[in-house]
C-alpha cells in the first residue's frame, strides 16, 4: 500500500483508525476506541473509529480531524498538507514533531518532491 500523509505528517494507513476503516473492522474499532479513550482523556465509542484519511473527499474522518489546526489552516490555504506553506515549519507543527518525530521526516520527504 503506497503511503498516505496526512495534513500534518501522520501516516494514514498505518493509524488504527483508518485500518479498521479500511477493513471495516468492528473489533479493532472497539479496541481502539478504548486505547485512544484511556489514552487521551476522550469518551470514544466504537462508532467513533471512522476515517477515510486525513485528505479525503469524504466527510468519515475521525472527528478530531473536524478541528484539527493544522488540517484547518492548510485546507484554508488549499494545501494538501503542511509541506506546502511557506511558513513551514509553524509553531503548531513543531509541537507536533517534538511528540512524534516521524511527522517531521515525512513532511520533509514531502517538501523535497515538491520543492523540485
């Protein structure tokens, strides 16, 4: 499968949600949703695991992509991900980096293809 990234760096297709999606998979759905609940302070139920990826037409997308910043910001500036902007990389994606470093390398993967 050819890698999905998301707005912000994050590989779709290898996110639980978007697996059990993709395989409409209730029990993965159930575990994840318990995972993420404990592991986020969040109330999620199964019905909850639900995403088509970050870039999709869709409106299934797991619903803190709703409001996600940085998806915002970069679908306000018709972006399809952060390596885009000319301001990357922005105060909301440094955070990001420093919790999950490979978001950086794959964003900057990203910006290599682009900026050629």
């Amino acid at each position: 499968m050819k890698d999905i990234i998301a707005v912000c760096g994050l590989k779709c297709n290898e996110c639980g949600c978007y697996l059990a999606t993709l395989h409409d998979d209730d029990r993965l759905r159930e575990t994840i949703a318990e995972e993420w609940s404990k592991m986020y302070g969040a109330d999620l139920d199964a019905e909850d695991i639900n995403c088509e990826g970050c870039n999709t037409d869709s409106d299934r997308v797991f619903k803190h992509c709703h409001e996600c910043e940085m998806r915002n910001c970069a679908f306000e500036r018709e972006f399809d991900s952060c390596a885009e902007c000319p301001e990357y990389p922005c105060s909301m994606l440094e955070d990001l980096h420093r919790m999950v470093p490979s978001t950086r390398d794959n964003l900057n993967a990203l910006r290599d293809v682009i900026m050629k």
